[in-house]
C-alpha cells in the first residue's frame, strides 16, 4: 500500500514541461472538473431549461393534487350518502323492529282470547252435553217407572178384578153414564 501511495506521490512530483501526468492540487483539479461538466451540461441541454422542466414538474404535481381533491370530493359525497343511507335503514330496522314486535304482541293477544273463546265454547257444549244426557236418563228413568207403574197398575187391577166386581163395576159406570144422559136432556 504504501508503494501505491508512493507512485502517486512521485507522479505529482513529475515537471509538467512536456510530459502528462496527475495533478494531486485538490483545488485546482476540482475548478477543471466543474468546468468541464458545466461545459457538457451547456452544450448537451441548450434546448431544455430548468424553468421549463420545474414548471412541468409543477403543473404534473398540481393536476395531481388537484385529481385527488376531486376525488376526495367524490368520496366524501359518497361517504354521506352512504351514511344517509344507512341511517335511514337503521331507523327502518327499528321501525320494522318496533312494528314486529307490538305486532307479536297484538298476535298473542289475539291468540290468548281465541284460545279463549275456545275454552269457553267447549265449557258450554260440555254442559249442554251434559245437560242433555241428563234430561234424557230422566226422560229414561220416568218412561220406565211408568211402564212399570202402569205394569203394576194392570196387574193389580187384573188381580183383584174378578168377574163378578167387574160386572158391578160397568153396571155402576153405565148407571152414572144414564143419570148424566137424563140430566143433559
């Protein structure tokens, strides 16, 4: 390494009569070297003007901003609405809750009072049934206890009837029929 320093040093030492070689002055060779990149910046960029490509710059960045507002604009009105939107669906939801639920309600009403209803009229059908059945196992009993009264009634006659009282008896019945006969006359 220090060889390498060395020949650099050496060259800068080298009489710059007649010869090429490097020239370690920093100031000096940094005037030349700005020189030189002006020199190709000017000939190379005669027609381009730093104004005109800042202003391009400018007017790019402008547009662009100018793009964004709009489309933050757009965002913000569709932002609204949206939120317009759902805050008329949510008052609708709680309209269709509020509805749905005093509609449950009325149902339920209406379903207790039919149910009932329906109690009530099977209790008065289940009375008249019964009612019904009662009126006809009396109608039943009183038949019968007649037929058998009147079983009775015939067998008491026939047994204690016997000829000759019922001879008396249609003699005294057609001696009552002859009295009315002459009174009626």
């Amino acid at each position: 390494m220090k060889n390498v320093t060395d020949s650099f040093v050496f060259l800068g030492h080298w009489p710059s009569a007649g010869s090429f070689g490097f020239n370690t002055d920093i100031l000096a060779t940094n005037l030349i070297n700005l020189s030189v990149v002006l020199g190709v910046l000017i000939f190379f960029g005669k027609g381009v003007s730093l104004n005109d490509l800042l202003d391009n710059r400018k007017q790019r960045i402008l547009s662009t901003i100018r793009n964004s507002e709009e489309l933050r604009g757009k965002a913000i009105e569709q932002l609204e609405k949206a939120r317009a939107r759902l805050k008329k669906v949510e008052m609708e939801a709680d309209q269709f809750r509020v509805n749905g639920y005093s509609e449950i309600e009325r149902e339920k009403i209406n379903l207790i009072n039919s149910t009932y209803k329906t109690l009530e009229q099977l209790e008065n059908y289940k009375n008249e049934t019964i009612q019904f059945e009662q009126q006809k196992a009396i109608n039943q009993v009183r038949q019968r206890v007649f037929q058998q009264a009147l079983q009775g009634a015939l067998g008491t006659l026939n047994s204690c009837l016997n000829n000759e009282l019922h001879l008396r008896t249609i003699n005294a019945n057609i001696g009552v029929f002859g009295a009315m006969n002459e009174i009626t006359d």
